[in-house]
C-alpha cells in the first residue's frame, strides 16, 4: 500500500509511520510543495491493525 502526504502535514506523517508506513522518497511539486511518498507492506499493516476495533 502507498501513500503521499504533502510534507507540512506534521499530524498525519507520524501517524502513517506509527502504523507501520515507511517513508520512501520526497516528490518535488510544480509550486515548490514537496509530497512525501509513503509504502507499507500489507504484512506490516496487518501487524499495525492488531487489537485495533473492526468497523
């Protein structure tokens, strides 16, 4: 699984790496904004998602 989060995002970057996303590379945007790709492992997700309610 992968995700992009703009950089200034401080609240969601630490949440996707205590969840079990690793942070893979920076992407340059046209306006100067970087965008910060994220990846986790569907293994490591399901590790993270252990205990955590069903919906």
């Amino acid at each position: 699984m992968h995700a992009t989060v703009a950089e200034e995002n401080t609240a969601s970057l630490p949440l996707l790496e205590r969840i079990g996303y690793d942070r893979v590379r920076g992407i340059r945007e046209d306006d100067g904004s970087v965008t910060r790709l994220l990846t986790c492992g569907a293994g490591r997700a399901r590790e993270a998602a252990d205990g955590a309610p069903e919906f």
